[in-house]
C-alpha cells in the first residue's frame, strides 16, 4: 500500500472544505430562518445527534472554548432554536434541545443537502455512504486525539 503524501492530503483538506462550503451555501437558500454561521451549523447538528447534551460536552466534542460555545448557544436559544433545560437529576446542570422550529429546519436542509449530493453519489447505496461517513469520522476522531 502506497503512502499518501502530504500535499494529498492537504488536496483532501482543501477538497472538504470546498464541499461543505458549497452546502452550507445551498442550506443557507433552504432554511427557514436568518441565515446561520458555519459554528452555528455545527452547534444544531452537534445538539441534534447528542440529544440533551450540556453546554461542556458540546465545547468538547467540536473543540470550542467554553466561552465560544456559551455564546454560539445564547445566539441559537436567542433566535428560539435551542432552549435550555434544567437536568432532571441535577438541576444546577443545563440540558441543550432543539425547538420545533430547528427540528423542522434542519429537516429541510438536510433534504437540499440530499438533492445536491445525489448527483454525486448516484452509484453508492446507502449502507456504503454509512461505512465510509463512519470510517472518516472514526479517522478524523482519531487524529483529533493524537498530540
């Protein structure tokens, strides 16, 4: 097996970022709200996929400064997408849940982003889509763990 060089995987980088570029773009036409940042995106889906999860796992997960993730969060619970709930068995923890509203947005886009990469991803079935979003998320995990 060949190594792959580094100005390869800096084309993956550059790659990736040129893709989510162009679907936050196309989300950014299909949500039904005031356009979002990239760290907000990031935040909804984050709460989406760690349902009920706190402020400091949040910050930890997608590598935030408490304090940049405490204000992306007062940004989303001030436009009425996140609301905090006190943790039923600790109530001086607070919970982070999608309103009705994200749930509904995020329905949509996720639908656009679907339309958009169909073309694309046309010869690949879904269980195929599954193992390797999981490979590279289990890869980028690992590198994110490394010194």
């Amino acid at each position: 097996m060949t190594s792959i060089t580094t100005d390869a995987r800096a084309d993956v980088a550059a790659l990736i970022s040129s893709i989510a570029r162009r679907i936050h773009d196309c989300e950014q036409t299909v949500a039904d709200v005031a356009p979002l940042s990239s760290l907000e995106v990031m935040v909804l889906r984050d709460i989406e996929r760690h349902r009920d999860t706190n402020a400091r796992d949040l910050a930890r997960r997608l590598s935030l400064r408490p304090s940049n993730a405490s204000t992306v969060i007062q940004s989303l619970c001030a436009r009425e997408l996140v609301h905090r709930v006190p943790d039923v068995h600790d109530g001086r923890v607070m919970r982070l849940q999608l309103t009705d509203a994200a749930v509904r947005s995020i329905a949509d886009v996720r639908t656009a982003s679907s339309r958009l990469l169909t073309p694309h991803l046309s010869g690949a079935n879904a269980q195929q889509l599954r193992a390797l979003l999981a490979e590279v998320e289990a890869s980028f995990e690992l590198a994110c763990q490394q010194p």
